[in-house]
C-alpha cells in the first residue's frame, strides 16, 4: 500500500504502526533565527517517534500515537531540551503558533493491514496496558530511515519471502512562528501516579523525541531477538498476524528456536545466558549467606532473573543498576571458604560488565518495519 500524500486529503483513518530507532542525520538542522523559543521567521519543528509505536490517523487530520508496555523496553518519554517520563496512559502534544504549510515526502514502504474500530477502541481504553500521544495534524509525514527486513505470516517466515527496505523510523513535521507553542498534557492510568503539564523548551535542531528505549541486554544479539520482541509486542497490541525476520542468520546459527514470535518460544539463548548467571550467584549467595543483608541481595537476584526471562515486567534500567551494584558491594564484602574464593572471584569479575551493559542501550533493535493499517 502507497502512502497516500497530503494529509488534508486523507478519506479513511489509517493506522501506522512504527518500531524502530531513528536515525536523523538525514535531515538538515534549521537555522537560529532568534531567542531560544522566540524566532524572527517560520521554523520547521520535527517530532521524532522512536520505538515500538503505532500511528492512528483520525479523520479530523490529528494523530494517535500509541505503544505497547513492550517487554525489552523503557517506559516511554518526551525529550527536548529536557526529558519527561511517561507513565502509561494518554497524553496530548499541543502545538500553537502554527504556519500554514502542506509538505509531501515521498511514500514510506510499510506493511499492510486492516483492523476494526472496534480493535482500535480496545486498545485506546486498555488501561495500563499502552501509552497514547494525541497530536495536531503535521504539516507532513517524513521517512527518517528504512532497513531490509522479511516479514510474512505464519510463522516461521517464509525463506522465499522478498526482502524488502521498508520505512522504521518516522518524523512529523510542524511549521510555527513561534517555538513556545509546544505543551504536553495528560492523565496517567495509575490515579495514585501524578503528571504535571509540560511546557517543551526546543534546543537546536528543532526536534522533540517521543521514545522508548530497548533495555539493556545481550549485545551482540545475532539473531536480532529484542527487535523481534518488540515488534511482536506491537502487532499483539493489535491482533494482528505479522511475522519479521532478518535471513539469513549467522553461519551455523538456526534462530527459530529462540524467536520471541515463535509459538514454543523458550527463553532466548542470548537472555538464557544472563538468567543463568543471577541463578548461579543466587545458589553461591544461598550457600554462603551470612547476616541480613544476604535476604535483601536473593531478592534482587530474584527480581533480576525474572525480569531477564520474561517471566515478570522488565525492570528500568536504573533499578537494574542499583540491584547489581548492590550485588557487587555485597560480593566483596562477603568472607568464603578457601574452596569457594574462585567462585566468588568469578562473578566479582562479571559483574562490571553487567552493570556497564546496564547503563547503555544496545542499540540492537532499530530494523523493525513500519505497519500502515486501514480501519474497517
């Protein structure tokens, strides 16, 4: 499906679903004209979606931007000069001081699909379970970068599937007079979560990011299991039947077994290796726990290992850092046994780049493609 151009002349509501990580290099940064957000002329403002995200195109030109509480990813946030987390719930991107402007990109490639307004409805109202930007109809809707990738259904993909380039990571573009027009309000679903109106104050280039993260995790990840994650977690958001794949794998590598997509899917052998890890040191700290503080690390363990199988909601990054590094104090002050020093010796030595790791993001999930879906 091409994309359809101006959106003034959009007919019928279309979704749009994005993964991806953007890379904006492409764009040129607009001149500074004036005042930090006070400028002389018109100044194009790009608002850059990062992340497992999906776009819903009312018929009144505005946008709904919605994204699951993916499994390998942050909650999600504003960024301009400043970063604003969002808890889940729903939110509205005002833009006031508008110039009026119509700018045509070319047609991003995205796959294809049709949901029920009914669907859409389901998801708007799950509460606690996505995060939701309202947004003015754009000036324009830009491809910022496009990766190749297979994507089909059932699952596994198809070996004689077609690769195609398609369009993961996307901008829209605003034309203002002015740089002080742009506020984010909104409701989490959480009522005992506070959210204080933001007024964005625009750096240079003029761009606001609205992203969420990968978490850290294994890296190199060859068989691209966080990108599969999180495109899984977007098309489950919308009952939709979409597989993605990047062939061929690495030589000597079958990656099906550890697809998150796979129907069977185990614990991928990438996070299988970190899980095995947190087990192993709780055994050690088990056997050699001595004093209160011993009760406290076993939890952390505990926490640790089930946010890296999946089995519980992802921990923030910051709660992972603090949970290792306390871990790590523990490990060193804690007196063994001649026959358990090289135990001991062994993870104080793995630990440093756990909790490195832990303070990066990967980077490895930013080739997911695009999904533009029609309302029935």
């Amino acid at each position: 499906m091409k994309w359809a151009g101006k959106f003034a002349r959009r007919i019928t509501t279309t979704v749009l679903l994005t993964y991806g990580l953007l890379f904006w290099g492409c764009q040129p940064s607009p001149q500074v004209t004036g005042p930090a957000n006070g400028v002389a002329g018109p100044e194009t403002v790009y608002v850059v979606f990062e992340g497992p995200w999906a776009f819903v195109t009312e018929q009144s030109g505005e946008i709904l931007a919605i994204a699951p509480k993916a499994k390998n990813h942050s909650d999600a946030y504003v960024k301009a000069k400043d970063d604003t987390v969002l808890p889940l719930g729903k939110y509205n991107l005002t833009v006031a001081n508008r110039v009026a402007k119509t700018q045509t990109f070319p047609a991003p490639t995205m796959v294809s699909d049709t949901i029920s307004s009914s669907t859409l409805t389901g998801v708007v109202n799950k509460n606690l379970g996505r995060y939701m930007v309202i947004l003015p109809q754009p000036d324009g809707f830009a491809e910022a970068e496009r990766s190749e990738s297979e994507v089909n259904y059932p699952f596994p993909v198809d070996p004689q599937t077609a690769k195609t380039k398609y369009t993961v990571s996307v901008a829209l573009q605003y034309t203002v007079s002015d740089l002080s027009g742009f506020k984010l309000t909104g409701t989490p679903d959480d009522v005992t979560v506070s959210f204080s109106d933001v007024n964005l104050e625009l750096g240079v280039p003029r761009v606001v990011h609205i992203a969420i993260d990968p978490l850290p995790g294994p890296s190199p990840d060859p068989c691209d299991d966080q990108t599969k994650q999180a495109f899984k977690d977007v098309i489950d958001l919308f009952a939709l039947k979409h597989f993605i794949d990047f062939l061929p794998y690495p030589s000597g590598m079958d990656c099906h077994p550890e697809d998150p997509q796979n129907p069977n899917h185990p614990v991928p052998a990438s996070a299988r290796d970190v899980v095995k890890k947190f087990k192993d040191m709780q055994g050690f700290v088990k056997k050699t726990a001595k004093g209160n503080e011993a009760e406290k690390v076993l939890k952390e363990l505990s926490d640790l290992t089930a946010s890296a199988s999946g089995t519980s909601s992802p921990l923030p990054s910051s709660t992972v850092v603090q949970e290792l590094l306390d871990v790590d104090a523990y490990l060193k002050n804690l007196s063994v046994k001649d026959s358990d020093k090289e135990k001991l010796k062994e993870f104080l030595d793995m630990l440093p780049a756990l909790i490195s790791g832990s303070r990066h993001r990967t980077g490895v999930d930013c080739k997911a493609a695009m999904v533009m879906l029609s309302i029935a």
